[in-house]
C-alpha cells in the first residue's frame, strides 16, 4: 500500500469512527430526573402527579402534570422530555413538581 492511499484509508477510518459516534450520542436519551436528585427533592418532583405529597403542597391537584406545564419541552405524546429545571435530564410527561405553571391555550 503506498503511502497516499494509507493516509486516505485512515482519514476514511477516523472519519467513519467519528460519525458512529455522533450517531450513538444521540441515540441515547438524557436520563430520568431521579426524585432523590436534591433539585428534585427541593422541588417536591414526583415521576407521578399521584403520588404528590397534597399536605405539602395544598394547592396541588391531579390534573396538574410536567406534560402539560409551560416548563415542559417535550411533545405532546411523549412519555417524558426536557424541563429547564433539570438540565441535561428528563422528567415524566405525568410527572409533576411545585413550579407547576399551567401551559397557556
């Protein structure tokens, strides 16, 4: 093999390892917010508008969700998708915390 089809054999390996690993990245999804998480706990986030603590949050009712707050970022139908106030993480779309804010329409 001479030496410019060597270097042109390696640009194509390096290139092709480059895009497998763009695609894997972005294949995975960002990670469930953990109610444990200190953000989530001071929060009072739960993965389940249900399980919310009402003696705590008074003002809380089960129609009140992540997937239907103006916070929320996911579509419509997905199960879960960004907050901004968990960055880099997913929140349940049946999730719920108290930033609840009713999404306007």
């Amino acid at each position: 093999m001479n030496n410019t089809t060597r270097r042109v054999f390696f640009m194509q390996v390096a290139a092709g390892t480059s895009v497998l690993a763009a695609t894997q990245a972005m294949a995975q999804a960002p990670a469930m917010v953990d109610a444990k998480d200190p953000t989530a706990a001071a929060l009072g986030y739960v993965a389940d508008t249900t399980k919310a603590d009402t003696k705590k949050y008074a003002k809380h009712t089960n129609e009140q969700m992540c997937g239907n707050c103006q916070l929320y970022a996911g579509k419509p139908k997905e199960a879960a998708g960004a907050c901004p106030l968990f960055a880099g993480k997913q929140v349940a779309a049946k999730g719920w915390c108290n930033s609840y804010v009713k999404k306007a329409g």
